[in-house]
C-alpha cells in the first residue's frame, strides 16, 4: 500500500486523533514513556520545519513538522520505529496500522498530554 493510500483511510479511521495538537515539549516526553512502556528505542525526536511532509521516520527517532503536530502523526511515525526494529520493515501495512492502533490507545488512556497544559 502507498503512502498516500494508507493515509488517506487512516484519515476517515483516525479523525479524532488528527484534532488533538501536541507541544514539542510533550511529543519529546511522551515519546520517552511510550519507549519504556513498548520496549522499543528511540534516541531523536526533532521539531522541524518541513515542507514536504508531516513527519519523517527513522529507524531510532523520528522528525516532525512544526505547523502540525497531532496525535496521530506521532503515533504513526513512533509505529514507523517500532516496526522497524521488532520486524525490520517500514512498509505502510497492516501491521503497521495495528501498532498505531495500539499506540493511540495508550495515549488516549494517559491522556498525557492534557495533563501538561
Ligand atoms: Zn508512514
């Protein structure tokens, strides 16, 4: 499945999701919990400007656009790492999807976020 694909159906599924704006200090934090909570590494979480898209994945960290930062594109760039280091793939595939699934709901049970502000 393409990128576009995958995003465009995780758009209608995951909607509430895109709403939910994180600060760069919390996306930083958060990832860190959810490291520790699904053994996983991540070793960068940069904030950039980035013009061609929301979030870049790599194997250990991930970069995301400033002008937008929501729940879900975290997830989904933390699921990129997660996938690639339990599986060694970066495809955007149902397993993919299943990781973002459980990743956001953890976040939407912590309800981390929220208590920052
Ligand atoms: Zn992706």
């Amino acid at each position: 499945m393409t990128y576009l694909k995958f995003y465009q159906k995780d758009k209608e599924v995951f909607f509430k999701e895109k709403q939910i704006i994180l600060g760069e200090k919390d996306v930083k934090k958060l990832a860190n919990k959810m490291a520790r909570h699904f053994k996983f590494k991540i070793l960068f979480v940069k904030v950039k400007n980035l013009k061609s898209s929301l979030g870049l994945a790599y194997p250990y960290g991930i970069i995301l656009a400033r002008r937008n930062i929501n729940l879900y594109t975290f997830c989904h760039e933390l699921a990129h790492c997660y996938q690639w280091q339990y599986n060694k793939n970066r495809r955007h595939n149902k397993k993919l999807r299943r990781t973002i699934t459980k990743f956001l709901r953890y976040c939407n049970k912590m309800e981390y976020w929220r208590k920052e502000q």
